[in-house]
C-alpha cells in the first residue's frame, strides 16, 4: 500500500485529524511512552539514575519548567539536550513563518493574514525536532533585543510604518516558540534581563518596544547554573526563581566505577592508538582517583568544582604517552606510573587553586598523584605481601624504571623480583611485555609510598633501592 503524503496545507492537516498539542503535553505524551516500554530516557547519563533522572520526570510529568544547578563538568548541558528526544519527529508549522506558527491558531501578524486571505489553501510545512531546540550562553553583553526582539531598520527602510508589527525581528525565544529553550549559565545574564523574562515565563507572551502585541509563546524553558554564580559573577534574582517549576540539583559521580564509565564513553578516539596502546584498570582507577582527591582537597577550590573533564583529559595524556613509547620503540604500549608527570599539563588550567603562592599549584597536583597511586595501591594490595621483594632489595637489588625505557626490558627484570611475580597477576594476567611493565612500575612506586623502598632520580628516571 503506498505510503500517504504528508498534508500540505492547512485543510489537508484538519482533514487528516491531526491534533496540534502545547510542547509541554507533547514532551509529557513522549515521556509516558518511553517510561511504560522501558526505553533508556538519557543514554550516554551515568550516575544520576537514582537522582537527577527521577527529578527531570517529575518535573516534565508535572509540566514545570527547569533549573539544573550544579558545578562545571557535571553534564548539565547534555541532559537538557537529551530532552530534544521526547519531542515528536516532526510537527506541521505555518510555511515560512519566524515564530514556526501553529496552523489552526497562529500569533504573529503575518500568518494571520495570510489565514485570513488563504484559509484552507495556506501552506505548512513539517519542522524536524532539531530545529525545536534553542539554547544561550548567558554573558554580560547580551540585550533585550537578543533574546526577545527589536525594531528591524531593515523592513522600516522597505515602507512599513513604526506602528506596523511586521517591522519586528523577533530574538531567539520567540523563534524558538513551540520548542524548548535553555539559557546555560543563567546567573551570569545581567538583572535588567532576566526582568525581562517575567512574561514569558508565567504569562507566556511578549512585550517588544512600545508594540501593544499579544504573542502567548508556547515554550518549554530550560536552564543551568553553578551554585557559586548565586554569590560570586551574579545571581538569579527572586522572582525569575519563583517562575521556575524545579530546581534539580547535579552532582559529581559517586564512586570511581561510575566516574571510569564516563572517561571510557567520553575521551577522544584515535584507531592507531587503540591499536597499540592498551590501559590496565588499576590505572583507569588511578587517573580517575587524582580528580576524585582534587574534589575533596582543601588546596583546590571546591565552590567551582573539579570538572569530570580533568579525569577525561588526563586520561587521554596518559594514553599519548603511552602511544609516543610505542612509535619510538616499535612496539605495543600501555600507561606506566612514568608517564604520570605528563597529566601536569592537562590538570593545572582546569583547577582553580585556593589562595596559594605562586608556583605552589605544581607541587600540589603532584602530592594529589602520589596520593592517587598510594590509595589505589591500597586497595589491590597490602604493602606486607611484599616481604620477599623488599628482601631482595635489602640484599642489594636496584631497579630503574621511566617512561622512555622499553618494555622488553622489565620481562628481563621478572626473575630478579621473585614471588613478586605472581602477586602481579592479581591485577595483570597478560603476558604481554607492555602490560607486565605497567604492573612492576605500579607495585615499585607502591612500595615506595609505603615507605618500603627507597626512589632516587636520575636523569628522568626513577632508581629504587632499599
């Protein structure tokens, strides 16, 4: 049977029985559908299952318009995008109108008189669910006129009259009417302009210049904010916070297990490093317990929040570094304790120091790792198992380890650590030399933290003795 066509004007969609709804019933409808087949509402969201999800379909099911407060890096901004999924695939629009008109009901001037002129016969046209969506940065300089609209000298200059409607150019809001619309950052648009958002929010019009017009805007307003711009760059004032329905708070993840999902699911992709370069999880959890420390240190500031980005991007360092060894060497590669030093430069611009002297922040993201692998150390083993190779060193043995050194020859050094060896297995079973040399950096720089072996540095590289 051949496949009907869309309709094409405005009596074609009364004949077909379409029903046009608000964005927020429609948001709703799509939302019920999905709860009760048992679809994922968010995929690619970790950690906020038992929390922030919940929260979001309250609010959606109860119709109110949202606030996502929460500090940078806690994907705010993915959630409210995700929101686009519950829109319909497409809906019918007044063909070629500004504000994406209703057809049985349109608001703007235009499109009324061209209702007027055309009745049944005006065209539509079919607005994908992309095009619904809408979103601004707040920053200082934005206008009225940005946001809500402003007269166009433009359609002046053509021979309208100041008085005639048709001279406005609409803002972002009005073009994004029967959609959803987020402000990121609201606390950062200045007071003057959030006023300006009174009406839209509870009445739902607007008020452009002088223009005694009526445009009930059918909107679904999302926005975000970091909890320290109520007190620091700006604020939400009172009334504008009143008008939102719900304000749901984000967080950081919970644990490390929920924190390495986001850095796999995240971190850039290179197929020539896949190839080569692989990463035990003992040093997935390393990289991610740096950042979790950074969270809780009193040296970094915990008002702006330690970004999931860090762990993200120190994640990808350690995986050039591992990457780069294996282009020199020509051979598989996967991150050592050696290749640590290289997340210097992908954690200091993303941690806003508490007041500390110049210079100081180094030695504080340096004590963060060394903390990082002691913990991690931990929680594989205990530095007492080691007995028979702190021995081995007491007799004598030396070992040098750095991140320039070639994998073949730690597989050389695994006879000289003896029972050592198959402690190691405990969290690398590959036989592979790249994997074998990650394991014996990892126990050495384990021991040394837990004051078991000595470490001396020379020439880039680490000597531990007894």
């Amino acid at each position: 049977m051949p496949r009907k066509s869309k309709p094409k004007n405005v009596g074609d969609l009364r004949e077909s029985g379409y029903e046009v709804v608000s964005v927020k019933q429609e948001v709703r409808k799509n939302l019920i559908r999905k709860i009760e087949s048992g679809e994922d509402l968010f995929p690619g969201i970790i950690g906020f299952d038992d929390s922030v999800i919940p929260q979001m379909e309250n609010a959606i099911l109860a119709g109110q318009d949202i606030i996502l407060l929460g500090e940078r890096g806690q994907a705010k901004s993915r959630v409210i995008r995700q929101m686009v999924s519950l829109l319909d695939d497409e809906i019918p629009m007044m063909d070629g109108c500004e504000l994406n008109d209703n057809p049985y009901n349109p608001i703007c001037r235009g499109c009324k008189d061209k209702i007027a002129a055309e009745g049944d016969e005006a065209k539509i046209s079919w607005l994908p669910r992309e095009m619904r969506y809408a979103e601004k940065l707040a920053t200082p300089d934005i206008t009225v006129a940005d946001l809500i609209g402003e007269i166009d000298p433009i359609k002046v200059a053509e021979g309208r009259y100041l008085s005639d409607e048709l001279t406005i150019h609409y803002g972002l809001i009005p073009r994004t009417n029967r959609g959803i619309f987020c402000i990121n950052e609201l606390p950062d648009l200045s007071e003057r302009i959030q006023v300006s958002l009174f009406n839209i929010m509870e009445e739902r019009d607007v008020q452009i210049k002088g223009y005694r017009i009526m445009l009930p805007l059918d909107l679904f307003l999302v926005c975000s904010a970091n909890p320290e711009d109520y007190t620091n760059r700006g604020r939400i004032i009172t009334p504008l916070k009143d008008r939102y329905g719900a304000q749901i708070r984000t967080h950081y993840p919970r644990n490390t297990t929920e924190e390495m999902g986001i850095v796999e699911q995240e971190y850039t992709r290179f197929d020539d490093t896949s190839d080569r370069v692989t990463v035990p999880n003992y040093m997935k959890e390393l990289v991610v317990e740096v950042t979790a420390l950074a969270r809780r240190s009193p040296d970094v500031n915990q008002r702006s929040g330690v970004s999931l980005r860090v762990s993200i991007a120190n994640y990808e360092t350690v995986l050039s570094s591992a990457f780069k060894r294996s282009l020199r060497h020509k051979e598989k590669a996967s991150p050592r304790i050696s290749d640590l030093p290289a997340i210097m430069a992908s954690t200091l611009g993303k941690l806003e120091m508490e007041s500390v002297e110049e210079g100081r922040e180094f030695k504080v993201v340096e004590e963060l790792t060394k903390k990082a692998v002691l913990n991690t150390f931990g929680r594989h083993f205990k530095p007492r198992e080691f007995g028979d190779l702190v021995a081995k060193f007491e007799e004598g043995l030396k070992l040098e380890t750095g991140s320039d050194i070639p994998s073949s020859e730690y597989v050389k050094k695994l006879p000289q650590i003896g029972e050592a060896s198959k402690l190691i297995k405990r969290i690398e079973r590959s036989e592979e030399p790249a994997a074998i040399a990650s394991a014996i950096e990892f126990v050495l720089e384990g021991l040394h933290l837990n004051r078991r072996l000595n470490r001396d540095q020379s020439g880039g590289h680490m000597i531990y003795t007894a």
